[in-house]
C-alpha cells in the first residue's frame, strides 16, 4: 500500500509491469487471432490500458503514433457517451476530428466496469491499421487525396457491439454503402478481412478486461487507481527533471528549430523551459498553413510526435503514458499543417509529417541528427468503382519500408530500420510473393547512403517489386527532395528516389521485344500512382540517416553495418528469441 512518504518503490515497478502485461496480453491476442498481412504479419497495431479519465495508463512496445493519440480518442467518446455506456459495450473510431490518426488506423474501445459499483474503472484499447476501407484507390493512401472523403470510411462515432451485441449491418453501412457515396469513392473493397480483424480487435480488449479485474481482484481498486496515478506522477516527475537538465546543458531556457516538407511547407518550434517548474511551452507558431494535399497532421498526431520524444530523452525505463506530457503546455496554431480544417487529407500526415515533426523535436533539444523522416508507403490492389460507377470487390496491400535512423553523440545510426514513431514490420517475402501477384526481385541496404561523421547515420534500404499482373500501385513518401541533415558537423544522409522501371509495350499492350532498347525508367517522385503492367518493376531507394560530428581521418569500411548499441526487448522479441531456440 502507498503511504505518506510516497509510494513503494517495489509496488510502483510492479504495478507498472502488470500494467503494461495487460497490453502485451492484449497485443498477443490481437496478432494470433487476426488474419491479415498488416496486422497478422507485419504488426500494424497497438493495444494499451487508459484511466477512466481516459489518460493513457501504460502500453507495451507498439506503434508510438498509435499510443499517444488514442487518448483523444477516448476522451472524445466519453464525451459524446457519458454514462450511457453499459457493460458489454464496445465502440469504434477512426475520425482525425474524434481524435483519430488517420482513417485505415480503426480504434476500438472498450470500458471496464467494477462488478461491486458498476462504474468505468478502465479503458481497453486498440488501434489497427487496416490496409483498405475504401476511398479512391486500393490501400487506402492515395498520394493525390485532397479531402477525407477520398481516403475511405470516417467513422465519428459507432457502437459495433451493443451490450454483447454486434452490429454487421451497422459496420457494412459504414465501411461500404457510405464511403461510395463520394464521387470516384468505392466502399471497402475486402469487407470480409476487414470484419473478421476489427472481431480480433474486440476480443483482444476483452482480454485486456478480463487481466484488469483479475488486477483488481489481487489488489483492491483503491490501491490499484492509487498506483496508477503513482505511475503518470513518477512520468511526470521524470520529464520535470529532464528538462531542467536540457536547460542546464544548453545553457539558454529558449530552443528554437526548423524544419521543411519536401514542398517546403515550415513546421517551427519554440521551446521556452521553466527550470524552477521544469516545465516547457512548446509553441509550433510559423508553421505553415494547411497544405491541399495530404500532408495535414491532426493535433492528436503533434501530441503523439511530442509524448515519444519526450520518452525517448529519458534514460530509465517507465512506461509512456500521460504523465509525460503533464509539463508540456504544446501550442498549435489553428488552420495549420498542425491543426487543420475538418474535411482536410490527413492520410499522408499520420505516417510522414509526424515523423517531421519528431526530427524539428529532437533538433530543438539536440538529441541527435535526423532519421529517414519517411516511412516509405507502398500501397497496391485491385477493385473499385466500374465505368457506371458501380463498387466491384478488390484488395489492397500496404507496407511502410525502413530507412536510416540518425547518428548522436556516442552512437551510430542505425541502417535498415523504422525509424521513431513507426515500429512496425516489413511484410516478409514468402508471404508477399505467396498472397499477392508480385515478384520480389531486390531487398537490402542502401550502401553509402546514411551521412558521414564521427559517428555515421545508418543507411536506408533498397525494394524493387516487379508485378505479375496489372495492379495500382501508388507510393507515398518524403525527403525525395530535402535530404535528412547532420548535426555538429556530420554531413547528411541521401535523399530517397522511387523508379518505375516500365516495359516497353506495343499498342495492344504487349511487350515489345527489342534488342537495343531496355525498359524505361522513370523517376515517379516522392507521391504518386501509376497502373503498373505485368512485367513492370518498381524500385525504391530509401533515404539513410544523418552523421553527427565532423568525420575523422581514420578509413573506416562505410559498406560495413555498426554494432548496434542497443538490445531488442519486450514480448515479441522474447517470442523470437523462444522460436529461434526451436
């Protein structure tokens, strides 16, 4: 029990971990129970527990975009619901302007009631990206969406299970008859996949329902609510003392930092720190203002960029929850790339402003160089609306594709890796070639491109796809024309490049056999989509990380990988190693 000389430190560290088992628990459900590639195989989803205030508990190891943003999207449904939620009740979301990401992210929430009061003592959660709820294009991230409408299903607010009951009709309506009300919209185009991964969903909060009451069980709700508050404080505590340390190394309380989309829209950062409080106002004033295409983050997206780097200053091992952010006073102005208007495209700020946002973080407090700043979106199906405008059933694939992570002071960056708030897997060969008509002809690291220093920014990645058939594939993607920069003197990374290396065709469509001439390659750009025919490759080059520290003298073999510094943790890398032992 806690008493009045704080609490015990024994009992904090284990109610932390019996926290973030929960989410664990909740995240083995979800991956074992789910069938597709995005979720199933490369991991796309996160799970964690909230306070009844909606105030993010404790996770696991999952997708830190995920994690800091679903809070908003609790707090939004406890402020549409009320006390009208009744046990049994689950509830799905996916609207950037319900505290959403971005639309192929459904979360689900499920309340946890005490069996003696009948009140909410907890919140269930889980948030998985679901690789096509229909909109213009197969996958559900057009490069060209220049309005929600586009980019698939927005759901405000649905109760897909009433008191224990779920509503197929209500989620068919949903995700199928009302997204293809849009013009050159269709519905979801594999609404089987999706229904039976959003049922994984629901079961995976159920078991997080189930772990909490057993919790409670052990404990008592009083000692258990008084621990958790003890974990957001002790978070608290631990941001407070970094940023008097911040203010101390830099010598000044004001950072400031800048950084550029490769249209060269601005994302500003002010950081003013209190020492005495340590505390910080964060004020994003001299961003750019909303952007026409895709590129616009939701606030709850800022604040997800924000709560990880914050986490990932600190050098002691706590979980990320809201106490992180109870210091932080995060200023964004209105009608911004950062706060933008209600039917604006968002699909592209979810996966690649946030990481813009991460890099100006990181720049403002001189933590390290920047990373990738991409997380490569490759999307690709089939299936649409025909010429009379009548919805025909398809599939869409979609992966995010690693890069270089940034090199800091006493490290190396890291090559081939998702860099921040991405932590998702790559979809592994022999499932790709197996579920889908495409070849995978190149998958390695990109030699030479993370920047030179003392310490040296991890490389990027090559893929090159060829298809079997004809497919849509669209790419989207960032720092195609800005490079990821060094800091101290380490010179940047290489910019990344996407090639459509196209077959050479008659005018009937079959290839033509030439002796002198090869395919031709051309340079798509950073966001596009092209009808790729079969025989067609697509080749990606992702960009590498930046040096830090001016180079030494001293030949290095830069073809060579640097020993990481690090060692994976948590439970699905003990579930790898538990395999690997097999």
């Amino acid at each position: 029990m806690a008493n009045k000389a704080g609490p015990d430190p024994i009992l904090l560290t284990l109610f932390a971990n019996r926290f973030m088992s929960v989410a664990e628990a909740m995240g083995r459900s979800l991956q074992q129970t789910s069938i597709s590639t995005n979720i199933k195989e490369r991991l796309d989803f996160s799970c964690a527990l909230f306070a009844p205030d909606g105030d993010l508990v404790a996770n696991a190891p999952f997708i830190p975009i995920h994690l800091g943003s679903m809070s908003f999207a609790v707090k939004y449904q406890m402020r549409l619901y009320g006390k009208e939620l009744k046990d049994g009740d689950v509830l799905m979301t996916n609207s950037p302007h319900a505290g959403g990401s971005h639309l192929p992210d459904i979360t689900i929430i499920t309340p946890v009631f005490d069996t003696d009061s009948n009140a909410i003592i907890f919140f269930t959660a889980s948030r998985g990206h679901h690789a096509d709820i229909g909109g213009i294009l197969p996958g559900s991230m057009p490069p060209t969406s220049v309005n929600i409408f586009e980019e698939g299903a927005e759901i405000v607010s649905f109760k897909i299970v009433d008191r224990g009951v779920f509503d197929q009709k209500g989620l068919y309506e949903y995700m199928v008859d009302k997204p293809a009300q849009y013009p050159g919209s269709s519905g979801c185009r594999n609404i089987k996949d999706v229904e039976s991964d959003l049922k994984a969903q629901i079961a995976a909060n159920y078991k997080g329902v189930q772990l909490i009451r057993a919790i409670v069980a052990d404990y008592g709700l009083k000692t258990v609510q008084e621990y958790m508050e003890h974990i957001r404080a002790n978070a608290e505590n631990s941001v407070r003392n970094l940023l008097r340390d911040v203010a101390k190394r830099a010598g000044s309380n004001v950072l400031t930092s800048v950084d550029y989309l490769d249209d060269g829209t601005a994302i500003r950062l002010k950081v003013e720190i209190n020492k005495e409080a340590g505390s910080a106002v964060l004020d994003f004033e001299g961003t750019g203002c909303e952007v026409r295409g895709n590129l616009n983050s939701p606030i709850s997206v800022v604040h997800s960029a924000v709560i990880y780097c914050m986490r990932a200053m600190l050098d002691i091992d706590i979980p990320l929850n809201a106490g992180c952010l109870v210091p932080l006073d995060i200023r964004i102005p209105e009608n911004s790339l950062l706060s933008p208007s209600r039917t604006a495209a968002v699909c592209g700020g979810n996966v690649l402003t946030s990481q813009r946002i991460v890099d100006v973080v990181l720049k403002a407090f001189h933590a390290c160089a920047a990373s990738q700043g991409c997380t490569n979106n490759l999307t690709f199906g089939t299936g649409g609306k025909n010429k009379d405008g009548v919805t025909i059933s398809g599939w869409g694939y979609y992966e995010t594709i690693a890069g270089g992570s940034g090199a800091g002071p006493g490290w190396h960056g890291t090559s081939g890796v998702h860099t921040h708030i991405t932590n998702t897997r790559i979809g592994d060969v022999e499932i790709l070639e197996r579920r889908y008509p495409v070849l995978l002809h190149g998958f390695g690291l990109r030699p030479r491109s993370g920047g030179s220093g003392n310490w040296r920014g991890g490389d990027g990645v090559i893929r090159e796809f060829e298809v079997t058939h004809g497919l849509q594939v669209s790419i989207l993607s960032e720092r195609r024309t800005r490079a990821p920069y060094g800091m101290e003197g380490g010179e940047s990374a290489m910019m990344g490049r996407n090639t459509w290396i196209k077959q050479r065709r008659k005018e009937d469509g079959d290839l033509l056999e030439s002796e002198d001439k090869g395919p031709r390659h051309v340079n798509i750009g950073g966001k596009a989509t092209v009808f790729m025919g079969k025989g067609d490759r697509l080749l990606i080059e992702t960009p590498g990380g930046g040096g830090w520290g001016l180079p030494s003298n001293t030949v290095v073999d830069v073809l060579r990988a640097p020993e990481p510094l690090w060692e994976a943790r948590g439970s699905f890398a003990e579930r790898a190693a538990a395999q690997a032992s097999f």
